[in-house]
C-alpha cells in the first residue's frame, strides 16, 4: 500500500550550494508534471517518487524546489521537503525537542521513508508570473545528511526542462478576394506630345525643332498597338492647349486648329475612323504656366504667381505681367515658360483580349498590364498558397493596378507572408471592407498592437468573415496567454 502526502509550498527566495556527486542508492523520480499560467501566478504541480530509492536509517535528504531561468540570471527558491530514515527521524525528534537542533530554512513537510511503503509525495508550487520564467526550469536541489548532521553529498535533480510552453503563436488566416471577371479589359496610356509650331501656325512639320522625335515615339507606340493580336484601339483622347501670348480668341481657335492637325496625321497614318476619337481644346493654359512658375526662381516670380491668381480679367492681367520690370519678367515668361504650354495630349484607350491560364501565366511578367486582376488571381492560384511564386503574383498585380482595393488587400496578404506589415498597414488604412480589416488586424497583432488587432477581427467577424471569426478566436487565446 503506497501513502500519499500532499504539500502546498509557497516561494522563498534562499541561496544554495552548489552541486555535487551523491551517495544515497537508487533514483527519485517525478511524475505527472504539469505548469500552466493563470493570470499573475505559475503553478506547478508534480509527483515524487520514492520507490526506487534506499536511504539508509541515519540519513536524511533535504529536497529544495528551484526554478531557475535558462541563463541562470533568475532563481526562485522554495522551502525544502525532508525526508528521514527511520533512526534519524527519532534523533531529529529529539534534537529539536530539546532544542540541539534547527533546520536553516523550516520544511513545510517532513517525510519518514520507510522501505516497506516508499510512497509518492504530490507537490504544488506556486510562484509570481515574470516573463523569465517563460524560459526556465524546475530542479531539485537534494542535500544528504548523515548521522551528527554531517553533509554526505549534494546532487541536482532536474523535474522538468521547460516548466512554461512559449507564448501560444497564433495561426492566422489571411482573407483573400476573388476579383470580378472584366467582360471587357479596356486600358489606357496617356502621353503628352509637345509638338512645336511656328508662329499663329498648326501645321505638324516633322523637321521643326524636336518634333521628329516626339512623333516618333508616338509612331512606335501605335505600332505596338496594332502589330499585337493580343489589342485593338478603342478610344483616342486627344485635348489642345495654347500659350498666353497673342490674342485669347486667337489662342482658343488655334487651340482647336492644333488638335485636329494631330487627329489628321493619326487619321492618315493609321486609318482610324472618326468615331474612335473624342476632342478637347482649351485655348490658354494658365493653370499650367501657374504650376511652371512655381517651379522656377527668376524676379518678380511672387509678383506673377499673385497677378494670375488674382486678376480675372485675361487682358488686365497679361498687361499687368507685360508692365513688370519694364517688360523683362514677360520676355522670360515667353522665353522659358510659354513654349512648354505649347502642347497637345492624347489618351489611347485600347482593349487586350481574354487570356487563358497558360497565356496569363507566361504574360504577367512581360506584360502585366494586359491581363485583368481576375486573369492575375488565377495565375496566382496554380502555385502553392502562400509560396514565393504565389506572393509574387499580388505584388505584381498591386503594382500594375496600385489604386485597386482588390489588389491591394490581395498584395497586403503577400506582404503579411514576408513580415512587411508596414507596407501591409499602409496599403490597408483606406480600405473599408471585411477582407481588409481581416489582413489589417493580422499585421497590427504581428507588431503587438493588441487592441487595434481585437477591434478589427471583431469587426471583421461581424461583417460575416470568417477568416476573421478564425483569427479572432486565435488572438483571444493568445491574450488570454500573454495577459492572464
């Protein structure tokens, strides 16, 4: 028949000896160890085992609990349990009857082994929570005495190697969204010709000033356009715009006269009908000789900026420029400001065709802005999720598409999966919809912003994510971990 004895030890903070090789026989072993956190306190409890030891009658061991951290910098001491042989337990009884004898540190317990019935003693500890002891361990620190209490051996007995798990590492879900199919994928490139033109003229000469060059760049990118299958135009934009010099009338109509003479040589070149083009003039480009100015340092540039700003009247207002530093500050603005003003912008909105799995695959990083977020996702989706390949997908999507929140909230789980939760954070602030407050919330909790975390899964949840309804459950077991 085994006896059990059960001990609450409650922590002291005691120095001890350092360790040394044993005399008695046999091994005391521990059984059913277990720790767990609640709230401020560590309790520990476990089993000790005296079967398989023999102590001799005038022996008694001193068994001191200590949990010490890894790097031996934190110690916690508790009181020591006693046991005795049988004639040591009756001297030790006496010695303290008649006051020969006290123990260092008064044991809570003391245990007479008897050989016949070894028994198991069941232990509680108890301790104050301190992130330390996250990474600690229990021993046992036994100490043999023999008869005249003189010290036979001192040994370390190691019960557990680790008395806390780490803190529970969550396993969050990133929300990805399924991006809508485009039945038409129309794009668009907008391109600002700055052709030159002779005085009062709206004529397009190739040989004057820089203008083979600006057509020639116009030329080789509708030859992409038509020489690729894979496109066909759709709409051509194309808005004029004047200088402030000369008369506003005039300015207006050879605005008008400017854009039609690129439209001509467009129409002529490539044979695009009427229809796909749409014509916009503006006469003086005011706003853009503000925005120059602003740019540039020259006299009275403070005095221009407040003359266009306040004067409404374009007549009083080139006058006043004119009268400026007997007509120096105007020559400047017609040498250095005016011919940039001098300009035609088109925009070429041009359709890509429907591409399948394979074509998408082999496209997206020659020419992923032909391909739709959806073509993008399913690209994404024959690789491994969560790989490096499939990561590599978003960012490109978000790159190509970077003002849409299906691409950023997809790119933001790329992001999480590198440990970029800045970037994730930045792309996300804006975005009002589940799947991002879901990725969000992730990126918070991963730079230990508990309380926005909690706030965002909440929401998230509520709004029917159950990404989110995972992810919430995972940080409340963490907290309930890290806090209490």
């Amino acid at each position: 028949m085994k006896y059990i004895y059960s001990i609450l030890f409650l922590a002291l903070a005691l120095p001890f000896a350092s360790r040394a090789q044993g005399s008695y026989k046999g091994e005391i072993a521990f059984k059913n160890v277990q720790a767990k956190k609640t709230r401020d306190m560590v309790t520990i409890d476990f089993t000790i085992s005296l079967e398989k030891i023999k102590i001799n009658s005038q022996s008694m061991l001193s068994l001191t609990p200590v949990v010490r951290s890894n790097d031996n910098a934190n110690t916690h001491v508790f009181d020591p349990i006693v046991i005795t042989g049988k004639k040591r337990e009756k001297a030790l009884n006496r010695a303290l009857a008649l006051g020969y004898f006290e123990f260092d540190v008064e044991p809570l317990a003391r245990v007479r082994h008897d050989s016949r019935h070894p028994g198991e003693i069941s232990v509680n500890l108890e301790l104050p929570y301190a992130p330390w002891t996250r990474h600690s361990n229990l021993i046992i620190h036994v100490v043999t005495t023999g008869c005249g209490n003189c010290e036979i051996d001192q040994r370390e007995l190691e019960v557990t190697g680790q008395i806390l798990s780490p803190f529970y590492s969550p396993e969050y879900r990133t929300a990805l969204v399924y991006p809508p199919v485009e039945p038409i994928k129309r794009r668009s490139d907008t391109y600002v010709s700055r052709l030159d033109f002779t005085v009062g003229k709206s004529d397009v000469l190739f040989d004057f000033k820089d203008n083979a060059a600006t057509l020639q760049r116009i030329d080789d990118f509708f030859e992409e356009i038509f020489s690729n299958p894979n496109l066909s135009i759709g709409t051509c934009s194309v808005t004029g715009f004047a200088s402030p010099d000369g008369n506003y009338g005039s300015n207006m109509t050879l605005s008008e006269d400017r854009v039609f003479s690129f439209v001509n040589y467009l129409k002529g070149r490539y044979n695009i009908p009427d229809e796909r083009f749409k014509t916009r003039w503006f006469g003086e480009d005011w706003e853009g000789a503000l925005k120059l100015v602003e740019q540039l340092s020259f006299k009275d540039k403070e005095e221009v900026e407040r003359v266009i700003r306040s004067e409404s009247d374009i007549n009083r207002r080139k006058a006043r420029l004119k009268a400026l530093s007997g007509g120096a500050t105007y020559r400047y603005l017609l040498n250095n400001i005016f011919p940039t003003l001098r300009r035609s912008e088109y925009t070429i909105n041009y359709i890509a065709r429907p591409f399948d799995i394979a074509e998408a695959k082999a496209m997206i990083r020659q020419k992923p802005c032909h391909l739709s977020l959806n073509e993008m996702y399913l690209v994404a989706h024959t690789y491994e999720k969560g790989s490096a390949a499939f990561n590599e997908v978003f960012r490109i999507a978000v790159e190509t598409f970077p003002d849409d929140p299906v691409a950023r909230v997809n790119a933001s789980a790329a992001n999480i999966a590198r440990g970029e939760y800045d970037v994730a954070i930045v792309n996300l602030l804006a975005l009002e919809q589940p799947e991002a407050w879901n990725n969000l919330a992730i990126a918070y909790s991963s730079i230990k912003n508990y309380d926005l975390a909690l706030e965002l899964f909440e929401r998230a949840a509520k709004a029917g994510n159950k990404e989110a309804a995972h992810n919430l459950k995972e940080l409340q077991q963490l907290l309930d971990d890290y806090l209490y």
